[in-house]
C-alpha cells in the first residue's frame, strides 16, 4: 500500500483524530473511507459540481 503526506491544520488534524477516536478506527482509516465517499459523490455529480465540492474542500482546509 502507497502512503501520502498530507499536511493540514492543527484543529483539523484534532477534529479528525476525536472522530476516528470515537468510530474505534485509525486515521489512515478514516481518511480512506472519506475519500472513498468523496470518490463516489462527485462520479455521480457533472463536471462543475465536482469542482464546487473540490473548492468546498479547499476552504475547509485553509
């Protein structure tokens, strides 16, 4: 299996630790499963709504 880095903010990186905490999952886990979700949405979705959701994403990030 590859591994990524993936850099984010320190209250991000907490919020997604308590949620994988209180699923009893990892991270890596966790993160995998959203971008599975993420994956699946935006294939059912045209081209502009994928990159609405992807600049969605970028501001939750910044």
């Amino acid at each position: 299996m590859a591994r990524i880095l993936v850099s984010m903010p320190d209250e991000f990186l907490k919020s997604v630790d308590k949620l994988a905490d209180n699923e009893r999952r990892t991270r890596s886990e966790l993160v995998r499963e959203a971008l599975r979700a993420y994956i699946r949405k935006t294939n059912t979705l045209n081209s502009k709504k994928a990159f609405d959701n992807a600049q969605t994403l970028d501001k939750l990030l910044d």
